[in-house]
C-alpha cells in the first residue's frame, strides 16, 4: 500500500452532459442525461449521481490520480459482497483507459436512502439500538468472506500477503510508527507505543482466518429509509477494506463512539453475535490503539493538523495502559 507523503483528494472533476452522455450510453443506450449532481461522501473519491431518462439513476464515481488503483479494489472487493444482494452497489462499468474523463471511474448503481448520520440526532434510543443492530448483522456478514492470506486489499486482492494476524499486525504498526515519526510525531511515545503492543500481541494469535474486513464501517457510508422507522438500505464506501481480523474491524467500527453512544455500541455488539475468542475486549483495546496511530497518521498526510493534539493525548493514554 502506498503512503504518498501528500494526496490530491476528491479531485475537481467538471463531467459535462455529452461526457455522461457517453459514459452511460455503454450501459444504458436509449437513456438520456437530465442532471448531474455531487454527492457528498468520503474524503478520497468524487462521487457524482447522474439522473437518466427511461433509466435508474446512476452512480459515477472517480479517483485522484495519486489512487487510480483503488478503482479496481473497488470492483475487486464489491465482486466478493455479491452475497448481499441488493444492500451494496452493483458495478455497471469500471474504465481505466481514460478515453471519456482524465481520471479512473466506475459506474455503479445507485441505492436508495440517506446516510445513517443525517438521521441519527432524531432518533430514539431504541431506534439507534436496533438500526445499530442491523448493522452489525450486516458487519457479521461481511466479516464470513474469508481469504487467503491477511493483509492490505490492493486492486487485484491482498496487495503483500501476511501467513498470520500477527506477521500482519507487526508489519502495520512497524510501518505507522515509522510514518507517525516521519510526520513530526515524538520518537520517544513511537518507542512507548512499539512496547506496548509487543507486550500484548500474543492477542493477535487469536485470529486464525482472514477476514473480509470494511474497515470504515460507519454512519456516514450506512444508508437507511429516509423516514419512519429506519431499516438499512446500502453499504457504501470499500476503499479501505482489508483481509484481516474480524475484531479490527468491530474496533474501527466502534471507534468514534462516546459514552453517550452506549445504544449505538450495544446494538451493534447484539447485531454482530457472539464472539468466541478469548480476551476479545482487550483485543478490541488493543486494535483501538492501532486505529488511533492510523488515524493520527491519516490526519497528518492530509494536513488537518488541528486534530493532532487530541489524537497524540489518546496515545499518550494508550502507551501507558
């Protein structure tokens, strides 16, 4: 996986109606073109929804140029979801040959609803335990792909394949703790933070198969019907998705929330089922710190700087438990 020291992201792409026009001509030819609209989504692709006449509405959704490669990760990973029918995109086109735009695409179907997130400050407590429930029903489904080798997911499967959890893990936190110093982070919590895992990472061990993993399994890519009760209609957003194990991914997945979130943690726990392995919470603990050095780490790349303090507090925290 490549960690460039600066990424363009969510590239500035003006697609006029004659370039739609004959993008989805190739999957819909009699349709004609009646908007474009962007849409707001993660911080690495552009993601535009193109209405058609005669047609359903479509996704168009393009990479920076620093990530074309993720493009084919996309169709890689969504190829292995296609058990779950209709709760992710389908993919209709995907073009490297940038003959229609300057950049990768893929064009995709478009799912109902509206983000988790737009709904959530209007929901009841039970309702954020039960739609949290579904999710993790859906987090357990995705989490049974199992595959070959733990590692990274690059455009044509696990990019550097790891024979176990553990070889994986020492080789990521190897990797960020380089990169956390690089990008101006103090040598000296890098070495607190290095023994801390070593200490405990015979809780890797615990994970033998590898996992389809989200790894950004949140309120912001889960859709919903956009009123009444909400019931999950889409999955979106694999861009980071990994071969790894399942309680990483529960980690990722719990991450931002804060006590007040409780129903949200509870249901999603619930939806996900039981977990049998031992010490599973202090794994998830231990993923936690992972996830906070590659999110200290993400931040720096992309220069939000502001977000460091906090970010290096919880490791300062996290090196001394």
């Amino acid at each position: 996986m490549p960690d460039d020291l600066s990424l363009q992201l969510k590239p500035r792409l003006t697609i006029s109606v004659d370039q739609a026009q004959s993008i989805t001509r190739r999957i819909a030819p009699h349709a004609s073109v009646l908007g474009i609209t962007e849409l707001h989504g993660g911080e690495i692709g552009t993601v535009l929804e193109i209405a058609l006449t005669d047609a359903p509405a479509c996704i168009l959704k393009v990479y920076p140029e620093s990530l074309q490669w993720k493009m084919a990760k996309e169709v890689y990973v969504l190829g292995l979801l296609e058990n779950l029918g209709a709760v992710v995109p389908k993919i209709l086109l995907a073009d490297d040959t940038r003959a229609l735009t300057d950049l990768n695409f893929v064009l995709m179907t478009k799912l109902d609803g509206t983000a988790l997130g737009r709904r959530e400050a209007t929901l009841t407590e039970t309702e954020l335990y039960a739609i949290y429930a579904e999710m993790g029903a859906i987090l357990r489904r995705i989490n049974d792909v199992t595959l070959d080798s733990f590692g990274y997911i690059g455009p044509n499967g696990v990019w550097t394949e790891y024979p176990s959890n553990r070889s994986y893990m020492s080789a990521q936190l190897d990797r960020k703790l380089k990169e956390f110093c690089t990008r101006g982070g103090d040598p000296a919590l890098a070495e607190r933070l290095r023994a801390n895992v070593i200490a405990r990472q015979h809780l890797f061990d615990a994970a033998i198969a590898p996992r389809l993993c989200h790894y950004d399994f949140h309120a912001g890519n889960v859709l919903v019907t956009p009123q009444g009760e909400p019931h999950i209609s889409g999955i979106v957003d694999f861009e980071n998705a990994t071969s790894a194990d399942p309680l990483m991914d529960i980690a990722k997945a719990l991450y931002y929330f804060t006590p007040k979130d409780a129903p949200k943690r509870d249901g999603l726990l619930a939806g996900y089922g039981g977990i049998e392995r031992p010490d599973w919470q202090q794994t998830l603990g231990l993923y936690r710190l992972y996830c906070t050095l590659e999110l200290w780490c993400w931040m720096a790349q992309i220069g939000k700087h502001e977000a460091l303090a906090d970010l290096t507090k919880e490791l300062e925290l996290a090196s001394a438990a």
